[in-house]
C-alpha cells in the first residue's frame, strides 16, 4: 500500500521524459536479510527474533537492461545464521547460507516516463546452500517486488523482498521456503552510445551540416 501510495504521489509530478534506454547494465553492493523461521505469514517483521543480518554488504547484483523496462537480473548473496535467531521453528542452529538467483524484472519507471522513483516486480529462479540445516542444497522459485529511488546521476539506493518458494528436493513445504531482503547502493551504467543521464539521446546532427556557401560555378 505504501509503494502504491508512493508511485502514485510520484507519478502525477513526473516529468515529460522520452522513453528512452535508461542504462545499459545496473550493478548493485547490498546487505541482505534472510528470514527463514518456517512460518510463511508470520513474525514477518520481527527483527529481533527472525532476521539474519551481517553488518557488512555481502551481496552483489547485475542487471542487464533489454528494452520498455525489461531486463535479466541476477543476484548472489552470502549469509550466516545467528543462534539467537528462529531457523526453522528452532534457535541454536549456525551455518553460513549462500543464495544465486537469474530473474526476469519489468521496471514501472519505463510506464511512468521517469526514472527518480523506479518501482519493479520479478519472478524467476534460485539455488539456495545452507550448512545449519537438511537439506543443504535447494532449488527455489522466486518472486518480489522493489523500488529503485535515483540520487544522483546514475547512483541511487534500492531496496528488495524476494520470496522464494522450494521446489527441490520438494514442493511448498515450508520448512524449504524463506523470505529474503536487500538493500544497498546501486549504479546504473550508460549506454555507450549516448548520454543517458538526462534520459535523453543527444541531437548532433554532424551528418547533415548545412554550409552558407555557394558553391562555385562548374563544380
């Protein structure tokens, strides 16, 4: 409600941007939160008890950017389990926890015809490796939603929730299913063959110079 409240409020200030290609590749340092109690619809917000949390960044995102919005992100994120936190409706359990992901992401930003405030949703799939439980390799389903909010030029700040539904070595149970966050920096990289921190091609029009000369007579 409150993302919608805000694409709302943005998008009636928006404005009049081209659509245009707003970057070519997009790479991303974040902190990731994993919440992985085996209780899909509660505690859903309970730091204290439920949340994983390194202090430092340790996940690295990649987005190739096709074309009106879409584009391949991939994400890998490592973690560790703390002993006071609910692992799968138990405490004292530690293990590092490694996550890959490749989704398929469609930007709203593109629809908005403005990048400042870039809200996304994304569905794909996941490997999870966790040492403090059984099994320890996992196949996911992935699916979440997000917003990008641009600071300066290409860097803005991001923020994600991924809810990844097992499906190996078997399907919706809930002890395979987690809910994982990320925020961070990100930067979003030009295209090569224009500037595209104004959202807007460049207008050089070398190719069709008009000379103020008359040409002289016989050539």
């Amino acid at each position: 409600i409150i993302l919608l409240a805000f694409v709302t409020a943005f998008n009636s200030m928006a404005q009049n941007f081209k659509k245009v290609k707003p970057y070519s590749i997009m790479v991303g340092v974040m902190w990731n939160i994993i919440d992985d109690d085996a209780d899909r619809y509660a505690n859903l917000f309970n730091v204290k008890d439920t949340w994983n949390l390194l202090p430092y960044p340790s996940s690295l995102n990649v987005d190739v950017y096709f074309q009106k919005g879409m584009s391949l992100d991939m994400i890998a994120s490592y973690n560790v389990y703390d002993t006071s936190k609910v692992i799968n409706g138990g405490r004292g359990r530690q293990g590092k926890t490694f996550t890959f992901d490749a989704h398929f992401k469609y930007s709203f930003g593109f629809l908005m015809r403005q990048q400042r405030l870039d809200p996304f949703v994304f569905i794909g799939a996941g490997y999870t490796g966790r040492e403090a439980l059984f099994p320890q390799n996992m196949l996911s389903v992935n699916a979440g939603a997000g917003f990008n909010v641009m600071i300066w030029r290409g860097l803005g700040v991001q923020w994600r929730t991924t809810g990844r539904i097992g499906m190996l070595p078997e399907i919706y149970n809930a002890k395979y299913d987690m809910l994982q966050h990320h925020f961070g920096l990100i930067y979003k990289i030009p295209e090569l063959s224009g500037g595209t921190d104004s959202f807007h091609k460049r207008k050089y029009k070398w190719g069709h110079k008009n000379y103020r000369y008359r040409k002289p007579k016989g050539m």
